[in-house]
C-alpha cells in the first residue's frame, strides 16, 4: 500500500481516548417496550414557553399533562414558571377524581419548575413516582414533546387561516387540544382520547370552524325594544374548560371574551376566503376537481338484459336500468351508498328517495349502449337526525344549527 511505514503491533488496546474526545456520538435513544394498561399508571408533563407575544388573559406559558393510556391531554396556561405546582394539584384532584384511579408514575423532563422543593415533596406526600431525565435529552420526554409540537402546529395554522393576531395564541391551542381530544389517536386504532378518558363516545356535532365570525343571542333583559336581537363576534373556542356548556367568543369592541349558547356561525367566510368548501360545488360541469372525483366513483351496472350486455338487445327499450355509484373510499361521503333506478319507458328519469349529496340524473343511450349523467347536489339533512351530547330531542324553531339548545 505505502513504502516506508514503521512496523507497529497494537494489542489490548479497548479505549482511544482521542478518538473519544473527538467523534464520540450520542447514544441511540431505543423504543419503549411497556404500555399502560390503565388510566394515571403514567402521565407525562412538559411546559412549553416562553411566548413572544401575552395572551389576552397575560399567560405567556402552558403546561400540559398526557395520560399514557388514554392519551388524553389537559393543559393550563401559566403567567410564570412558578405556577406549575398549582396546575398539577389542580390536575391531579381531577383526574383522580374522573377515573378513580390513583396516579402512580409522573414523567417529567428536567426543567427547573419540577425540580423545586415544594414540587418533590409534594410528589413524595402523594406516593408519586416522578421520574425526572438529565437536562437536554427531550428525546427521553418524547411523548409530551410531540405533543407540545402538534398543538402549537396546528395553532399556528388556524391563526393564519382566521387571520388572527398572535394574542389569540391562547385560545388557538385550547381549542387544538378540545379537538385532539375527540379525534382517533394512532396508537389507539379508532377510540378516542375522550372515549377511553370519559367511558363514552364523544359527540361532534359542536365543532365550528375557529375565527369565523359569529352572531350571539342578546337576551330580553340586556336589550330595549328597539335594539338589535344579537350582537356579533369572533368565535375562540369552547366553553368546557371553563365549566360552560355553551361556545366562547370575543367582542373586539370591548376586547373582552363572553360565551353564548344561542349563536349562529357564519363559516362560509373563511372558506370563501381561502377558496375551499365542505360540499360539493353546485356547477360541478364546471368544477374540475369535482369532475375528477366523479370519475373516480366505480360505476356498477345490474345487468338490464338476460344476455351479454355489450350485444345488441333484442328488444330496444329495456324495461329499466340500475345501477349504484360507489364513491371511493377517500372522498369524504364514502360511507354513504348511492343507488337510483330509471325507467327507459319515461322520458324524465325518476330519482332516488334517500338523500345524495350528489343526485345524477341518467338516461340510457341506445344506440351507443352508454350512460349519460346530469349532476344535480343536493342539500344535505339535517343535523338534528341524529342526538347527541349536546342536541335536544326536538329540533326547535330558531338557531336549528345550535347543538347547545339544551338547558345546562
């Protein structure tokens, strides 16, 4: 290979000390092997701040606790580290009290607010085993971390989507968290945090898009004769951590916040803005991506003739013609099933009585042995079908799209 190179023989030699010195990598952090097999065996925590920007309210941090097996999360905001202690009493009297269970084990990282003394001794009065890792090692902390990074993520996003000042940041993660909450988890399969947390499956029919304007009911009492019925506002969030059953909105004329069952949404403003919708576009001839999703639906024939139906039939006029559309399983009406049956005798087709988001009108082309279509949409039922957590057993005569009609 080379001339001249000393011949030097290296026995029993286990440790460079300066390859160590300089190339000496991290260690490799492996996966976890055990899993909780109910609620408060284990809860995570982590405090995520401090924010460029105060909240309303004056909170500049947030501390959440992940329960392990539920992977339900609660959070609090704080104004200063020091308030961490009071959180976590007020958490675990909770929870401790939602699922009669004891909490055994809290994993936390190794951050100065849980490394006080009045924090270790309170642990130690309880009988908690807290479970503290070396500074700087966030991967030990892995499932609060990402947790943190998810809701602030998707915070962030509904800010920009609402267009809301950075001081709504507060409201923007207490609403992430709400729906985290209720939505599958990927580590639970189709349960959610709430169901495993609550015993019951929670109810959606609440959810509204965040910053879209809305309309509160003004009450007899606050208002005279002549003065306006509602007055409107910015919708922030829910009232459940607040121990209100009703939505919580802000008054940016008074820059105060206030909740209200009695109110009215009006959700198409952000989607207008951001040119998106949640139904299908009345001029689909005319929509490309809903001509797209149209063509992706599986079009099943029933044959109409005894034989091969690309022969030519005997008779020129087949008594009827059925057949189903199936829509793919993305799109978001996949669970409904789309069926119609058109008489080749009538010149109108007739239309399906159940509800179709998206209505065809079909006739059967003789001569080319083909399929015509006409899409009509239709309007979809009414949230008031099906009762939930917050509906009422009868659907009332005003604000029929409150689901928090109910008296609290």
């Amino acid at each position: 290979m080379a001339l001249g190179l000393p011949k030097t023989q290296l026995t029993n030699l286990k440790i460079c000390e300066g390859c160590i010195l300089g190339k000496m990598p991290q260690h490799t952090f492996p996966l976890r092997q055990t899993t909780s097999s109910h609620p408060l065996q284990l809860v995570h925590s982590d405090l995520c701040g401090p924010f460029p920007t105060k909240s309303i309210s004056g909170s500049v941090y947030f501390i959440s606790f992940i329960d392990d097996y539920s992977k339900f999360t609660v959070i609090t905001f704080l104004k200063a580290k020091n308030q961490a202690l009071s959180a976590f009493r007020n958490y675990l009297s909770l929870a401790e009290n939602l699922t009669n269970q004891k909490l055994q084990s809290l994993q936390t990282d190794g951050g100065g607010e849980y490394h006080s003394k009045d924090f270790i001794s309170f642990c130690k009065s309880q009988g908690i085993h807290h479970r503290r890792f070396v500074p700087h090692t966030p991967q030990q902390n892995g499932t609060a971390e990402r947790k943190n990074r998810s809701l602030l993520n998707a915070a962030r996003s509904m800010l920009h989507v609402a267009k809301l000042e950075s001081k709504f940041l507060e409201e923007a993660i207490a609403t992430t968290c709400y729906i985290q909450n209720r939505i599958y988890h990927h580590s639970l399969g189709f349960l959610t945090p709430f169901e495993l947390w609550y015993g019951h499956k929670p109810h959606l029919q609440n959810l509204k898009i965040f910053g879209c304007p809305a309309f509160a009911h003004i009450s007899d009492t606050k208002r005279k004769k002549l003065d306006p019925k509602a007055k409107k506002a910015i919708f922030v969030g829910y009232g459940d951590a607040h121990g209100y059953k009703a939505y919580r909105l802000y008054d940016p004329h008074t820059n105060t916040f206030f909740f209200s069952r009695s109110v009215l949404f009006d959700e198409d403003t952000i989607l207008q803005q951001h040119k998106c919708s949640t139904t299908l576009s009345p001029t689909i001839e005319n929509n490309q991506h809903n001509q797209e999703v149209v063509t992706q639906w599986r079009l099943q024939l029933e044959e109409p003739y005894s034989h091969d139906m690309h022969q030519t039939p005997t008779d020129p006029t087949p008594s009827s013609v059925s057949f189903t559309l199936t829509p793919p399983s993305h799109h978001p009406f996949s669970d409904a099933e789309y069926s119609s049956t058109h008489s080749g005798t009538t010149s109108k087709p007739s239309h399906s009585p159940t509800f179709s988001p998206l209505h065809q009108e079909n006739s059967y082309d003789h001569k080319n042995q083909k399929l015509t279509s006409k899409n009509h949409v239709q309007n979809p039922p009414s949230p008031w079908e099906e009762q939930g957590e917050y509906d009422h057993p009868s659907p009332p005569s005003t604000f029929s799209n409150n689901p928090f009609l109910s008296s609290p």
